[in-house]
C-alpha cells in the first residue's frame, strides 16, 4: 500500500516537468516564428525602399532625357531658324541635317581646307555635267553664286557634300536606275555615321584625305573628265552633246575599279577582258542580251564553275519562247531535250499538257529542264556568280554567232566564246588537272567546283570615253545616250570647277 501511493505522488511531478518542457518548447516555437516575421517585414521595407529609390532615379532620369530632348530641339529650331535668316526662300537639299551639324559647330565654318574644297567641287562639277540630277545642278549653281569667303558658302559647300556623299556612297549599287536616265538620281541623307566619320576627319585636318576616298579611281574616268574640261576650256560648249555624253559615260567609269583584276564586260562592246595583277590573262568575244531583253549593269564575284550544266529554262524564255514552240509541237520537247515537271516535281510527257492554255501568261504550273549535253543551251561550261536578276557567264552550242559583228542576240546573259580557257584557268585554281577536265566533259555528267581565287565580275555599260588622249566610242546598242544634253545644267559653271 505504501509503495503504491509513491507511485502516485511521481506522476504529478512528471506531468508538471512535461509540461514544463512543452511549454518551453512552445515559447521557442512562437520566439523563432516572430523573428522571421520580423526579418520578413525589414526585407520588404528595404525592397519597398529600393523600388522606391528606383523609380525616382527613372523619374529623374527621363526628366534629364526630355530636359535634353526640349534643348535640342530649342537648338535645332535656332539653327534652322539662322539658316532662314541667311538663306531666304533658297532651299537647301539637307537643311534640317545642315542646321544640326553647324549648330554642333557654333557656326564656325568647315572649309577652311582649300585643297579639299577644290577637289570636292571638281568631283561635284564632274557628277552635275552628267545630267542626273538637276537639285544637284542648283546646288553648284548656289555655290558658284555665293561670295568666295563668308558663313552662307561655307554652309552651301556642306549642303552639296552631303549630296556628293550620298551618291559616291551607293552610285556603285544604283547605277543601272541613276546613270542611264536624265535627272534619275534623286539624293537622300547620308547615314549618321557616315556624317559623324566626315565631321571627325574635318577635325583632325584630314578632310582631303576624306575627299580624295570618294573619288572615283579609274584611270579612264579622269582621262574623260580631263577632256570634258579641256573641250569647256576651249570653248567648245556648242557641242554640248558630245561633252554631255562624254561626261555620263566617265560616272559610268567610276563604278569600276581599274582593270587590275576580275572580269570585265563593257557590255556594247561584246568583249571580255580578264585580268590578273594588271596582266590581261584572256580576251573574248561575248554575246549580251537583246535590246528587249538587256544584260544589267552589275557587279558580282565568280562563286563556282559548273560542268556539263542542265539548263533550267526562266520564266520570261518559258512563257515567251518555249510555252509557245509547245503548243505548236510538243514533240519539240523531245527533240531540244526538255524535261517537264509537275508543281510535285513529277516528270510530265510534253504531250499530256495542252500548252495553248498557258499561252500570253506568265502562270504556268511547269518548271522545264535541258538535260545536259552538246547541245545544251548553256554549253558545256556555266559560270555562276550571285544575281538578283539571275544572271552568269556560260557557253554555247552556237558558236557561229560569235562571228557577228552586232552581238546583242541573248536574253540577258553572257555567252562566252572562250569559255573553254575560262573554264581551264579557273579548274586549274581549284586542283583539276587537264585530264579529269576532259574525263568529265566525256562522262556528259554535271559536276561543279568552287572558284578559289578572288574574280570579281564587272558588267558595265560605257560607249565613250578617253584613253591615251583619244577618244573611243561605241555603238549606243541600248539607247542610253539617246537623251538630249540636259538643259539645267550651266556649262559655264561647269567649267569653273573642273
């Protein structure tokens, strides 16, 4: 009995000690979960304070934007406002760029380098001769009429070199729609970094070093722009034909680099001239395109040669020339050796297609391939090079046509009648040897090799021009000269910059 009621007197004593525990446990538990909720709290003030210190500094920052952007066009509207002041009604081709670069420059003059003004307006006088741009012709007109010295010259020289810059820049790439067409070139603004680099060189002193670049480097065209000025110095402006003609043939010249490298095909010539390290390496007759269908003024770089070439026929042959001779005779097919294909690229019997449907459009559901061969329409040699307007340099089964005297007889394309040596020098370069190219021919097989060396591909298209002092012509094949010499420009003024 006594033991018993011991037992009984421990258990409160282990229940108070439990719970003693527990509640330690308990107050730990709510301790740690407050110091978090604590942490928890400080972490979003300091975010909230961030967010806070963030949004003003963008708020600051964009009242510092639109505070610069209010000053430049304060500035900006100064600027152009002076140029209304100085200038009037006169236009300006570039006013709003012409105001931002002087504003830039406090109004302080920018020509102060003679030699490089000389130069620019010889280039410039030689670009107004040709007639492709009559706001250019006013601009030289301005300059010529302002006084030698002053701020208003100063600011009509820079109007015109952005004009100038513009032109040398993309002449190259837009000379099939700017140099064969009275008053075709129509100048935007060059490119801010192009300004900036101009800008840069006029403040380091380089700016006939910049002027000099720009010009063209083709030896022909300064022989022409010397005699244009020597036929204007003598007095000669009754002829203004001849000088007008002479003088867009020389903007033609200036998008060819000297005849050092590359293929050349002066395209009413019917000749290609190839060239290595200034040697000429080959010369032969070519065959350009017909008059309504023209070979492009281009430039291009040779990307490889193909041997034994299938011909696959363009839409304008197909629908003008083949789509026709079909619907006559489908066994013509057969006979040129065509192969027809379907939308799927399934092969098609001539035969099974009634071509008198897809006669007079250019919707014809059929893609038509010459096998390769003998008489393949590109020969046995095709030389590709990248074209938007799809056009190379290839052989041809139709060798008699080469002893033609008027050669503009293909439709678009260049054939050329030494495509064999061609061919030969440029699968030397790329490691075939005679035989493989003989064994290759044989097999009637197409096969292709890439051009290792440089050969850039000149197509251009000059009837006139100086060399050694005598000047050369060419039959106007075309009709590009047939434009009377343009009536806004002033010969005399001409004359007194070139």
């Amino acid at each position: 009995m006594k033991a018993k009621t011991q037992r009984f007197k421990f258990t409160p004593l282990v229940v108070l000690i439990s719970g003693l525990c527990t509640s330690c446990t308990v107050s730990n538990y709510f301790n740690v979960n407050g110091n978090e909720k604590e942490s928890i709290n400080v972490d979003l003030a300091t975010q909230q304070i961030e967010q806070e210190k963030a949004a003003e500094a963008a708020r600051l920052e964009a009242e510092r934007k639109a505070e610069e952007e209010r000053l430049a066009l304060e500035k900006q509207q100064q600027a152009e406002a002076k140029l209304t002041e100085l200038f009037g009604d006169q236009p300006l081709q570039f006013k709003s760029t012409v105001a931002k670069i002087y504003a830039e420059q406090e109004f302080s003059p920018i020509w102060s380098d003679k030699a490089a003004e000389k130069q620019f307006l010889r280039e410039y006088a030689a670009m107004v001769a040709s007639g492709i741009s009559s706001r250019s012709a006013n601009s030289l007109e301005a300059i010529s009429r302002a006084a030698n010295d002053g701020l208003e010259r100063d600011i009509l020289l820079t109007d015109a070199f952005l004009d100038y810059m513009y032109y040398a820049k993309n002449v190259s790439s837009s000379a099939q729609s700017w140099l064969y067409s009275s008053n075709g070139y129509k100048a935007s603004k060059p490119s801010d970094e192009r300004i900036e680099n101009w800008l840069s060189a006029v403040k380091n002193n380089q700016n006939l070093a910049f002027v000099n670049n720009l010009s063209a480097t083709n030896n022909l065209y300064r022989q022409t722009i010397d005699k244009v000025a020597a036929n204007l110095a003598a007095g000669k402006k009754k002829s203004s034909a001849e000088i007008y003609k002479l003088a867009v043939n020389a903007q033609r010249l200036r998008i060819i680099p000297n005849f050092n490298n590359g293929i050349f095909v002066n395209i009413p010539s019917y000749q290609l001239n190839y060239y290595r390290d200034g040697k000429l390496m080959l010369n032969s007759r070519v065959i350009v395109g017909k008059s309504e269908r023209r070979t492009p003024v281009m430039f291009s770089k040779l990307s490889n040669v193909v041997v034994n070439p299938p011909w696959t026929v363009p839409p304008t042959i197909l629908s003008k020339d083949i789509v026709p001779k079909l619907a006559k005779d489908p066994g013509y097919a057969e006979r040129a050796s065509l192969e027809i294909f379907d939308g799927s690229g399934n092969k098609v019997n001539a035969r099974s297609v009634k071509w008198s449907q897809y006669l007079n459009t250019k919707n014809i559901p059929y893609r038509i391939r010459q096998k390769a061969g003998d008489d393949s329409a590109l020969g046995r040699f095709k030389f590709n090079m990248p074209s938007s307007d799809a056009i190379y340099l290839h052989d041809t089964p139709n060798r008699g046509l080469f002893n033609k005297s008027a050669r503009a007889l293909s439709s678009g394309c260049v054939r050329v009648a030494k495509s064999d040596e061609l061919a030969s020098v440029l699968l030397k370069e790329a490691g075939w040897s005679m035989d493989k190219k003989q064994n290759v021919l044989a097999s009637k097989k197409t096969t292709s090799a890439q051009v290792r060396s440089d050969n850039p591909v000149y197509l251009y298209y000059v009837t006139a021009w100086v060399e050694n002092g005598q000047v050369q012509t060419l039959p106007d094949i075309y009709g590009y000269d047939k434009v009377n010499a343009p009536n806004f420009v002033n010969w005399n003024t001409v004359q007194k910059y070139l």
